[in-house]
C-alpha cells in the first residue's frame, strides 16, 4: 500500500508534519531507518501568525511551507498526503482512509483543533483560527462584512455587522484583537471613506479575570492598558456560552449584536481510532520518554504526561520531536532512553505595532523592545529562505507605509 519502496530499513511513520512531527523527521536524518511523514495536508503551517494572514499582514504562502520540499533529498524519507482515521497498535498498522500503513516505530504528532466546548450554536456560528484556510476565511469574513455594512441601511444591521466579538484572551485572542484595532484605526478609513469606523467595535472577551493568563500579572495588566488605549473594547469575567439571533450571549443572557465571531478559546486534541485519549482535553497519555506503548510515541498538542503537563505551545512540540527522533535511534542501536526535559525558553505576544510582551526567564521586557525581540523570534522560526524574505517584505511595507495590503476576497468556487 502507499507504494513505499521496500528497504532493508526498519520504518518509522510520523503522523503529522508540523512542529513536532518535522523535529522527529530531522532528528532521525542520519538514522539508517526508513521514515514516512503522513499529513493531510501537503505543507507545514506556521500557527503563531495565522492571525496576520487573517487581518491582511501576510500572504499565506508566507507561513506555508511545503513538506516534501522540507525534506527533499533525504535517503529513504517519503511523504504521503493521507488522512489518519486510526491506529491499530497490536497489528502495528496506521489506518488512513485510503488504506493501511505498517510501521516499526510510531510517532503521533497530529496536533489540535478547536474546542468549542459542546456547544454546537457557537461551533455553527462562528469562525476559528486553526489553519490557513481558516485564516482565509475569516479574512474574507472581515471584508464581507465591511461591504455589506457600507450598503446597508438598516442601522441595527450595520451595528451588527461592524461588531467584531473575539472569545480568549490567550495570545491568540489578544494578538488577533490589536491586529484587527490597528486595521480599523489606521487603514480602513481610507478603503471605506464613507464608512464611521468610530462605529466599528472590536470585544475581546474573556472568561477569566485577566488575559494572558500564561504570563505574569504585571504583562497581562500591561497588555490590558495596550489593548484599551488601542481602542479594544476588554471584557474580562465574561463567560460566552451561546450564539443565538444574531448575538453572542455572555454571563447569563447579556448581548453583544454581532455577524462577526471569532473563537480563540481552546483547543481539542485530534481523534483517532484505537489509541486512549481519555486525558485532559482529548490528549493521549504518555510517559517520561513520550511513549504511549512500546515503540509507539506521541508528542506536542496531542499528548500529555499527567505527572507534568506542559502547555500546548510549539516549543514543546519541537523538543519532545527531538527527544523522539534520539530515542528510536538509541532504541535501535540498544542503547538507554533519554528522559524528556522541558526547557522553557520564554513566552512573548505582541499586542500592536510597537507593542508586545515578553518573558525570558526572569526578564520581563514589554513595548518596542519586546516587539522586536518578538519579530525576530519569528523570523528565526519561520521555514525556508523565502518565507523569511516574504514576512519581512510584508512586514516593512505595512511599517513604513501604515498599509497592510492584502485586503482582497478570495474565495474557492465550489468543487463541481
Ligand atoms: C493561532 C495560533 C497561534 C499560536 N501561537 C503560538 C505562539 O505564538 N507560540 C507558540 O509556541 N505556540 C503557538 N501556537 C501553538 C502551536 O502552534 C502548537 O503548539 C504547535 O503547532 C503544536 O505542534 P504539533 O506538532 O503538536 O501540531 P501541529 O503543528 O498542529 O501539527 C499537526 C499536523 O498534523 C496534521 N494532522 C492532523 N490530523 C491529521 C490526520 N487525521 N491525519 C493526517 N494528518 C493530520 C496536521 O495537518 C498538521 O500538519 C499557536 C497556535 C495557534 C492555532
């Protein structure tokens, strides 16, 4: 199945090829062993900017990256697009939905998706921010709902189509609602003359009493002042728990008119068939080496060692990859496992232009400092050459020019 070519090499599958799946691929580069990616997409998405492709700051092919470009050249690596229905640990098969995969080694690295939290009006109703095409989408949202607002004369229908309700205030949430801030403040004005934007509101609201809840009191308090001097309007201790008549509904019945929400509030490990995901948010439980059985790893978003659980972010991802990629090698040659160890090298989030916050250790920077500190973090991170040139191309001209041009509807035409 899946024209493999046949090897005298044992086979590793890696199911997924983001962060952590693509710190496993390299790690076992020199390993002798035989490596499938599977992936049912054919490229590696960069999450963290995500919200810019959403709110006209990059191109997506910016952040997308081919994989089997990633891996080209590599002896023995092969690439399948296929989508994962299951695993069958006793039979050691990787069941896709257009056959079955044998594997020597497994390592799981499928990563999360929305969590809506079982509440279906929400899940119908509003718009994530989990991959690019979601970023697409929810792009078009924007400007869709900017032109029907500039013809519409309905003044309550306009109110709703310019109120944009951004649920969690995680990085995510606060990064999307300074994005979408600046956009109103400084660049649509000038596309939409004839427009108040005086009238367009951007809500961020969150469940807990502070947004970023990950970092310290005094970074969550200055992105609370960075927000509001921007124009956001922060609700915090605001439950949302229903989509209903056009309005999004918080603490017990309170409304917020609104076409446009956004939800960046949980995520949900990726199911599949045969493995035991019963943990915390659908996570699969492994232990101090990742293992989930014998032979059989699972790493980043989709797992969790409950006697120490890390948050779902990429560093993680890439250092549990990597850890993998040395124990199936150390496996192979009999040699003693390497316990994973998280080294957390710091969080950052930027809020505006200019604006971020970061925390390395016990440094705590915020503002133009942190802001760079943040650009170049993600520059470094970013896969391949011309990605790198495309983000700083885009991200100068929308410095020097106070323009983010990418503000075109561009939707697929349905598939005949
Ligand atoms: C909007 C956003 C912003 C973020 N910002 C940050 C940030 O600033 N800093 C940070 O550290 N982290 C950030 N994160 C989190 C970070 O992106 C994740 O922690 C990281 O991507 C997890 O890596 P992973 O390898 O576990 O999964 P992913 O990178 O999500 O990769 C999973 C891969 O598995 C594939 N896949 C999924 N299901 C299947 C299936 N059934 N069959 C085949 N393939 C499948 C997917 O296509 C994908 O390629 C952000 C996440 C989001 C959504």
């Amino acid at each position: 199945m899946y024209n493999i070519p046949t090897s005298s090499s044992r086979r590793v599958v890696i199911i997924g090829g983001g962060f952590g799946g693509l710190a496993a691929a390299k790690a076992l580069r020199e390993s002798g062993l035989q490596v499938v990616m599977i992936d049912s997409n054919n490229c590696h998405q960069f999450q963290p900017l995500l919200y810019q492709v959403a709110t006209s700051g990059l191109e997506p092919t910016a952040i997308a990256f081919p994989l089997r470009s990633i891996l080209r050249g590599r002896k023995d690596f092969h690439f399948r697009m296929a989508y994962v229905t299951g695993v069958d640990v006793e039979r050691c098969v990787v069941m896709t939905e257009t056959g079955e995969l044998e594997y020597d080694y497994l390592v799981v690295a499928a990563g999360a998706d929305t969590n809506y939290f079982g509440m279906s009006n929400i899940e119908a109703a509003s718009m994530p921010l989990k991959s690019i095409d979601e970023a697409l989408a929810l792009r078009n949202r924007i400007y869709r709902s900017l032109e029907s607002a500039q013809k519409c004369e309905c003044v309550e229908e306009q109110e709703r189509l310019l109120n944009f309700v951004i649920v969690g205030g995680g990085a995510t949430g606060v990064e999307l609602a300074g994005a979408l801030a600046e956009l109103r403040n400084r660049v649509l004005p000038r596309d939409f003359p004839d427009l108040d934007f005086s009238r367009m509101k951007v809500w961020l609201l969150n469940a807990s009493d502070r947004l970023l809840e990950a970092f310290s009191e005094k970074s969550s308090e200055k992105c609370l002042t960075d927000l509001r001097a921007m124009g956001v309007d922060v609700l915090v201790e605001a439950k949302v728990s229903d989509y209903a008549d056009g309005a999004v509904i918080y603490n017990d019945g309170q409304r917020i008119e609104s076409a446009n929400l956004i939800w960046a509030s949980g995520i949900i490990a990726n199911k599949f068939e045969g493995l035991d995901n019963t943990a915390r948010g659908r996570r699969i439980v492994i232990d101090e080496y990742c293992r989930v059985g014998e032979r059989v790893f699972a790493i980043g978003d989709i797992a969790i060692n409950n006697e120490s659980p890390l948050p779902q972010v990429a560093q993680v991802a890439i250092q549990q990859g990597r850890n993998v990629g040395r124990n199936v090698i150390n496996m192979e040659r009999g040699r003693a496992l390497e316990k994973f160890v998280y080294k957390n090298k710091g969080s950052m989030a930027t809020i505006g232009r200019n604006r971020a916050v970061a925390e390395i250790g016990r440094l705590r920077v915020s503002g133009f400092a942190a802001w760079v500190l943040w650009l170049f973090v993600h520059l470094l991170f970013i896969l391949g050459f011309r990605n790198k040139l495309l983000v700083m191309w885009d991200w100068a001209w929308s410095y020097v020019t106070h323009d983010q041009p990418l503000r075109s509807i561009i939707e697929a035409k349905k598939r005949r």
